[in-house]
C-alpha cells in the first residue's frame, strides 16, 4: 500500500512537470503580449529594457526556463503581469474561496439528490417513478447551464425577488448559481446510479439477502448501494474537479469573484503567468483528486484493497 | 395435512409475463415434504423446477411472475398468500435456502462474517457478539478451517468450495425447517461436489433438516434424496421414492432421462429423447411430452393424462398406464443398464484395439501465461502423449487443470512455451508461412463449450458454416456452396431450411449442431471439442454426442474431446487422459482407466462422480479429498497431487514423479506406483 501510494506521488509529480513545461512554451509561442505595445514603443530603448528586465523577459527563453521552474519548486507562481504587484499564487488563494464553496455545494447537492433519484427510478424500474426520474436527467443534460441560469434569474431573482440575482455580498448570492451548477451532476449521476442499480438488483446476492428474509428497505441500503457506488465513483473525478475550479460560464452570469472568472480575465489580456499559474493549479487539483478517488475504491471495494495490500 | 408433513403444495400455477407472451411455467404442481427427508426435483432447463422452488419462498420478481392458482401450506399456513411482511419473518429462519453459483452469491462488499450474522440479527433478536459467535461456530459445521479469522474476511478471499460452505452457512444459520438447495453443486468440480452433497447429508442427520433439492443431475438425486419429482413443461409427471423412480420408472419421459446419462459401464448409444421441450406460452393441449415420446398414443394429443397411482408412493402421470392401454414394454436397454450396473460384463477383447499411427505427438509440451509481477502461471506443465489416427482421446479434469489450455495449445491458438507438437510428423509450433499455416488450420477444427456465444449472432446459419468453405476456396461456384451447406445440415440433423436463418431462432442443441457442422465444412481429419456438451440439458447431450460417434465412425475422424464430466468422457473415448494442475497423471485406455484406475487422484476423481443408482450411490465408499486445488502459479513441489493425496509419502514433496508406462499402454505418474 505504502509503495503504491510513493509510486502514485511520483507518477503525479512528473505529470505535473511536463504539464509546467508544456504550458510554458506554448505560452511563448502565442501571439501578442501582457502589455500594450504601442505605449511600449514611445518609451526609449533603454526604458524598454528596464521594462522587460523587471519582469525577466530580457534573457533568453532557456533562462526564462529554468527561472521559472526555479520558482515553481519553491512554490513561486510569478507576478501577475496584469494586475500589478500581485502573485499569481495570492490571486488565487484570494479567488479560490467563492468557486470553492459553490462547487463543493454543487457536488454536495448534485450526489444527493442524483443518488436518490438513480436508486427510486431503479427499484421503481419502469412505473411513473422510473420516467419522471429519468425526465429530469435527460433535461439536466440537454439543457446548457446558462440557458437553466438565466431561467432562474428570472423566475427566481426578478420575479419572486428573493435571491440576489447577480452580485456576490452574501451566502444567499451562492445559493441560485449552486443549483444552476449542480443540474448537470444530478443528471449525470441520476443516469448513472440508475444503471448501476439496476445491474446489482439482478445479482444473485441480492436474491441471498431477499431469501434470508431481510426487509426490502435494509436490503437497499445494505446490499445494493455500496456496490452500486462503485462504479459512479469513477465519474466523480472530472465532476468534482470541474465544480471545485469553477465554472467560467456559471460565475460569469451569477457575477461571482471566483477562480473561473479569474481565468477568463487574464486569459483576455494575455497574462501569461496568471495563466500558466491556474493551468498548473487545475491540473495539480486534477490529480490529487483521482489519486484520492483511486484510495476511495479501496475503502468501499475490498476486493482492490487486497491487491493494493499485495503490492 | 399428517403430522408428519411439513410442506404440502397445491395444484401451483405460475406464469410470467413477457413481452412474447405469458409463459406458463409452472402448470399444477403437487407436491409435498416430509419431516427430515429430502425430496429431489428433476428435469431439464425450463422444466419449472426452479420456478417451483423459487415460488415456495415467494422469490419469484414481482414485476413478471404471478402465482396464478394453489396453495403453498406450511404449517397451517398458506405461503402463496401471505402478506409480504409475514413472508419476511418465514424466510431464513423457517425456510432458506441455497443457491447455484457460490462465485455470485455472495456480496462482495461484505465480510462473510457479517452476511451470515445478518439474519440472526434479524430473526433471533441476538447482538452482534452472541451472533459473531454463532457464526464461527456455523463456519466450523460446514467444515471451514480457521472460522475465527475466516469470518472478518471477504468473500473473494475463498475458493469456490468453500463459498458454497459460507452460502450454506447462512441458509443454516437460524436452523430452518426447510432447506431449498437450486442446483447447489452444478457450478462445483466434482471432488468439489462430493464435498458438498457429504456436508448436506451430514447436516440432515446433526439437524433434521428437511431438504428440498432442485437438480438436473440424476447421480446427485440417487446420491442424496429420499424421493423424487421428475418435472416436464411445467408439471410433475411422475413421483416416487428414488428407487421407485430409478428401478421402476415409469413415465416415458423418465425412460428418456435415464437412458440418455451415460453410465461408467456401457458402450453402447445412448438413448437420446428427439426434439426439444415445448414452447410454455401455448403449452401443448394433452401429455406435453406426446411430441417427443415415440411409444404417444392417440390420447396422448388429447387429454391430458391424469397421476396414475401405483403405490403409497409411486405416480406417474402417463395414459401408458391407464387400464385400456396397450402394454409397453420399457426400453430394453435402460433394464440392462441397471442389471449390467451390478454386475459389470467382461469387454470383449476385440475392443481393445492397439492403435499405431499416431495424428498427433506432444512431447513435453509447456504453456507458460505471464501474468505480471514475474510470477508465471504454469498452465500446462510438461505433457508428453500421442493421439492415434482415428481414435477419441478424452481429457478430463477439474477446472484450473490446463485442458482447455492443451487443446488450444495443440490447435496452435496458443504458441507453445517449451515442448513440441508434431501433426502428421510435422511441427506445429514455430514459424509457419502463411500457406502452410492455411493448410493446418483445415485439418484442425474446434468445437467450442457455449454455443450461444460460438456463433456470431449477426450472420446466417449458411455464412456461418460457409465460413471455412469461402477461405479455404472450397466450393468453386454459389450452387456449389449452398449445396455443401445443405449437406452439412442434414449431416448434422437439421434440414436446410435452416440456412437462412439466424443463430438466435435455434436451441442450444440445434446451435452446437450448427457449430459442429462449421467444423465440419473444411473437412478437418482433427476435432477438437472443447466442453461440447456441458452448456446442454442432460437429453439434448446425449443427441450430441450420439451425433459426435456417428460422424466420427463415417469420416474417420479423430476427437481430442475435452470435458468435465467423466461418465460422458468414458462413454465417448477410446483412451482418456487424467489432468491435475497442468501435469497429466494418468492416461490409458478407458475401460482399463475406470476399471483398474491407478494413480490416487483418478481413483478419487472416479469415487466422486455421482452414478445415476440409488443402490450403489449409498452403499458405496467414496474417497473424498480434503482441501481445495493449489494454485498453478505456485504449484506444490514434487508431486502436485501430494498435498490432497491420502497416499502422499515422503519422497513425493521432493521430486516430481516420471511418466512411466506401468503396464501395456497404461501410463502414470506416482511414486507409489511401480512399473
């Protein structure tokens, strides 16, 4: 177990390096600059200089290089060059906190209640349940999140004027995007848990259970939900990732201050540490999160937790 | 109701609703179940015998099945309607039961501890100490070792054995009235079996237990029951203690049943029942098996026959019985199977013919699987052995032996590890041009296990058999092909209307005959049948292989006939050879193998096998094995059979034993043999 987990942290640390390797390069390649040009050009060549040395662009790209890399193992994301003065790493920390608590909200909300609606549509397998059930996550996944967002800020935020509709003051603000957000996961779990169920109900240990007489509501949350779960884990890593590192369309319609947002601003003014910084933070946030998952299988499957021992 | 019975069941009807229509499944069952003695129910898949079973626990799903009519009574009660919530508190401590595949049973997320407690919890009120307890001491009656550290462990931490023990662990657990067991040694190896049908009947002497077990294997029924049901298309169409049914049977479709199981003694055909069972959305209007039975009378497309009563005991449902019926005499040869079964006739020598061109060689031959972290799993280990031109050479032994492995080795679907195999003198193995590869693989055809999955469900019946025929360039013109096909059909036994049709419109038996007829296409001179009949019912096998002996006999052919089940192997070969663990431990011809077996686990293997005669299946000794198989990845040293062998000795550990020839034509490999 001890191996495999040194091995897991390893394999993530190179991921990770030729991520922060890949990104910078392509970040040189690309067109345009932070800075605009043409009132670069009516300061004098010495002023230039003094200009791009103050952000490091004056030495050669392979310098830039292992500065960079230098910097990053010290856990040093650069200075934005857009909003003046300021780490990429403390805009982060300081946009994180909104997209944080929405997407944890979002997961929170979207398993529960897609959990729920996959077990009833199962054991009500084909009755009004089973439809219904099935109805809101053909909607969850057809009808985009803007489109849902807007319906709310209207009915919602205009018309009962209850919610905020799109300003960030308090925990009422978070509530409306939230929902908006958690429609997709909800639909996709729905579906999921709902196919899963209904492969472990025809199994033979559901009928060993039946026959040693336990009762149809312990058999449920006995027998059939964890090995149901199994598998929907598997799409919990991209979920979670996406809701937690916040949705870009989402926080932009609600006006939430989050990380999301934060990327399509510098990605706008071509920031390229900013960028370089999130698409690193994304990533590292990607793999931490399917290393937890791959843990989590062995708590709920002891199957993969006696493999994971061998090793 | 006596005091003395404990179940009774009711003129039962079950249907199910499909979308093709109703199935009538169950059609006026009657049955009853004594105090401590165990009632079998035979027949083959769709008999309803499962659905009978199922029905007494009210496990049937509720969303298609119905029980239409009759009453289940037990104790004063009447199963078939009672409140769901009463049923609850009747299942698992009154009745329980057992189920087929001990790989599935279980769930895997659970400690075995905790499933067998769970209905101790629930019906005997104890805590889950006092229930702990009792579940150590359960695991400790169904002969589990270790059960204080066995019981915190999940369920894929045990072999398939030893599963079957913890699933009759739990069904024992609140120490029921009834124990319905559903095939509850089918998905076991025969040693595996012996094991099992032992602990039931050790258990029905420590408990009491009345035993209601659903089979399709007539030796388990002579081995463990008191009385049998023998079931047809929904009814039962005759009854009777199991010497009654075994000695006396008289229902023709119970002719059937007996004469179509090999036994260990004849030679001759087997009595194979034509046809198939009848369609249960519009069950036929008189005697359901009136289609099938060649001694039918006119009433028989009629009316219905009713239970004709012959003793106490003893009913048959046929109109052969009825007083104006014309006397029928039993098929002869079923009465001199069960006379030759006490008295076993000498073979003529003439029999005994000493082959001497061999097809095929293997010397030494090794299939190695890498299977990661550089651990081998030595599948086949070492063989050395020839297959005579013409002749059926058996492979037999317990699953995990390497004898599918060997056959596709020898078929070149595996590229040998070590070791060589010669065809016609020349080696299999190794490069090959393509032409030369072509040639090989028309003389080489196999006959494979499921015939649901061996024929693509998107082709023809025609272009599935014409295959071979368009790759090998056989047929010149279309008229040619098509005839070809059609002469392979009726070859086989099905007509050419059959053509053009799709796999999934046959039955299980029509489809390994569709699959022998595509092996047949590209006139190979070598089969290999890899399991050919196991997926089929007990009377379609025997079609099968009687189908398997006539083709062989009209075209010369030679069989490697891979299998399981030793009686139908005997019938079938002409030398059989014995697989453990990889190693082939002895190979002779199989009168000599089954007469005078020599090495230790053949004898074992051969007492296991349950033999369709009550008589004999309780009077006799069986040599049961302890434990389970090792695993072929880390095989014991020396001898692999020392571990589960009784005659192990200590040289046995230390070295492997030579293949010896330890009298003409009888080879063997152990150390307390001598040459």
């Amino acid at each position: 177990m001890k191996k495999y987990f040194i091995i897991r942290v390893i394999n993530i640390l190179i991921t990770l390096f030729i991520i922060a390797t890949a990104t910078f390069f392509l970040m040189k390649q690309l067109p345009g600059s932070p800075f605009d040009e043409e009132k670069l050009s009516n300061l004098s060549e010495e002023q230039r200089m003094e200009f791009y040395a103050r952000y490091g662009l004056d030495k050669p790209l392979s310098q830039q290089y292992v500065l960079y890399m230098k910097n990053l193992v010290q856990g040093d994301l650069g200075e934005s060059f857009y909003f003046k003065g300021q780490d990429v790493s403390t805009l982060i920390k300081n946009r994180i906190g909104p997209s944080a608590l929405l997407g944890v909200q979002a997961v929170l909300l979207g398993f529960t209640i897609g959990i729920i609606l996959g077990i009833v549509a199962a054991f009500r397998h084909n009755t009004m349940w089973d439809f219904s059930a099935m109805i809101v996550a053909v909607l969850g996944v057809s009808i985009p999140n803007f489109v849902f967002a807007a319906l709310l800020q209207y009915y919602v935020g205009l018309k009962l004027g209850i919610l905020p509709v799109a300003f960030w003051e308090s925990y009422s603000s978070s509530i409306m995007p939230t929902i908006a957000l958690s429609l997709m996961v909800i639909a996709l779990i729905a579906r999921f848990t709902r196919n899963e169920m209904l492969e472990v109900l025809q199994q033979d240990y559901m009928l060993t259970a039946k026959a040693k007489g336990v009762p149809p509501f312990k058999i449920i949350y006995k027998h059939a939900i964890r090995n149901a779960l199994i598998p929907v884990i598997t799409i919990l890593g991209p979920i979670v990732v996406s809701l937690l590192t916040g949705s870009l369309v989402i926080e932009n319609i609600f006006g939430v201050p989050g990380i999301g947002s934060l990327f399509v601003d510098s990605i706008k003014v071509n920031d390229y540490t900013t960028i370089m910084g999130l698409t690193l933070f994304y990533s590292a946030f990607f793999v931490l999160t399917m290393l937890i998952i791959d843990l989590l299988y062995g708590v709920i499957d002891p199957r993969i937790r006696i493999s994971g021992a061998k090793e | 109701m006596d005091v003395e019975t404990l179940l009774k069941v009711n003129n039962l009807h079950v249907s199910f609703s499909t979308y093709a229509g109703k199935v009538q499944a169950v059609r006026g069952v009657n049955l009853y179940l004594k105090k401590g003695e165990t009632l079998a129910i035979v027949g083959e898949s769709g008999s309803g015998k499962s659905v009978t079973s199922k029905s007494i626990m009210r496990l049937l799903p509720s969303n298609s099945a119905q029980i239409e009519d009759g009453e289940i009574l037990f104790e004063g009660r009447d199963l078939a309607n009672l409140p769901e919530r009463e049923m609850e508190k009747i299942r698992g401590s009154e009745i329980s039961m057992i189920f087929q595949d001990p790989m599935t049973a279980l769930n895997p997320t659970m400690t075995i501890g905790n499933q067998i407690i769970e209905s101790l919890l629930i019906h005997q009120k104890l805590n889950k100490t006092q229930a702990l307890q009792k579940a150590i001491e359960l695991l400790k009656l169904v002969g589990i070792p270790n059960a204080e550290t066995r019981v915190k462990q999940f369920p894929h931490q045990f072999s398939g054995g030893m599963r079957q023990r913890v699933v009759i662990a739990i069904a024992l657990a609140c120490n029921p009235k009834v124990l319905i067991a559903d095939e509850p040694t089918t998905a076991l190896d025969v040693t595996i079996q012996a094991q099992i049908l032992d602990l039931m009947k050790d258990i029905q002497k420590k408990m009491g237990t009345s035993i209601i077990i659903i089979t399709h294997d007539l030796g388990v029924v002579a081995n463990i029951a008191d009385r049998v049901a023998v079931m047809y298309a929904g009814k039962i169409v005759e009854t009777g203690t199991v010497e009654e049914v075994f000695y006396n049977p008289q229902h023709p479709y119970t002719w059937g049943l007996l004469g179509s199981m090999p036994n260990m003694e004849t030679k001759e055909d087997l009595i194979a029942i034509p046809g198939s069972p009848p369609d249960l959305i519009n069950p036929p209007k008189g005697d359901p098996f009136a289609e099938r039975n060649e001694f039918a009378l006119k009433v028989d497309y009629l009316r219905e026959p009713p239970m004709f009563k012959l003793t106490e005991t003893h009913y048959a449902a046929t109109w052969l019985l009825h007083g104006k019926a014309p006397k029928i005499e039993r098929p002869l040869k079923l009465d001199k199977k069960r006379l030759t079964v006490t008295k076993p006739v000498q073979k003529d020598a003439i029999e005994i013919t000493v082959p001497n061109e061999p097809l095929i060689e293997v010397k030494n031959l090794k299939k190695y699987f890498n299977i990661g972290k550089n651990e081998l799993l030595r599948a086949v280990d070492n063989l050395t052995f020839d297959i005579y031109k013409g002749e059926t050479l058996g492979l037999v032994g317990e699953s995990g032996c390497g004898k599918s492995t060997t056959g596709r080795t020898l078929m070149k679907l595996y590229e040998a590890t070590e070791g060589e195999v010669l065809f016609q003198k020349e080696a299999v193995h190794g490069k090959k041009n393509s032409s030369e590869l072509k040639q090989f693989n028309r003389k080489v055809q196999m006959i494979f296990q499921d015939p649901y999955a061996s024929l693509n469900p998107r082709k023809t019946v025609a272009d599935i058999i014409a295959e071979g025929i368009d790759i090998h360039g056989l047929a010149k013109t279309k008229e040619d092909r098509r005839q070809r096909v059609y002469e392979l059909l009726e070859t086989v036994g099905l007509n050419r209307d059959h053509a053009n049709r799709y796999p999934h419109e046959f039955s299980g038996g029509q489809r390994q005959r569709i699959g022998i007829a595509r092996a047949l296409a590209v006139e190979p001179e070598f089969i290999i049948a890899d399991e050919p009949i196991s997926a089929l019912d007990v009377s379609i096998q025997a079609q099968v292989v009687n189908l398997m002996k006539k083709l062989q006999k009209e075209r010369g052919l030679t069989y490697l006939f891979i299998a399981h089940d030793l009686s139908m192997i005997k019938h079938i070969s002409d030398r059989v050879g014995v697989m453990y663990l990889g190693s082939m431990v002895e190979l002779a011809s199989s009168d000599d193998l089954y007469n005078e077996p020599l090495h230790p686990y053949t004898q074992a293997l051969l007492s296991a096998v349950p033999v369709p005669d009550p008589m004999r299946e309780k009077s006799r000794e069986r040599i049961i094995l302890e434990g389970d198989l090792p695993s072929p990845s880390n095989p014991p040293s020396g001898c692999r059979f020392r571990t589960r062998c009784p005659h192990a000795i200590e040289t046995c550990a230390k070295m492997a034993p030579e293949w010896k020839e330890a009298k003409p034509n009888h080879w063997v490999a152990c150390h307390i043999i001598n040459s």
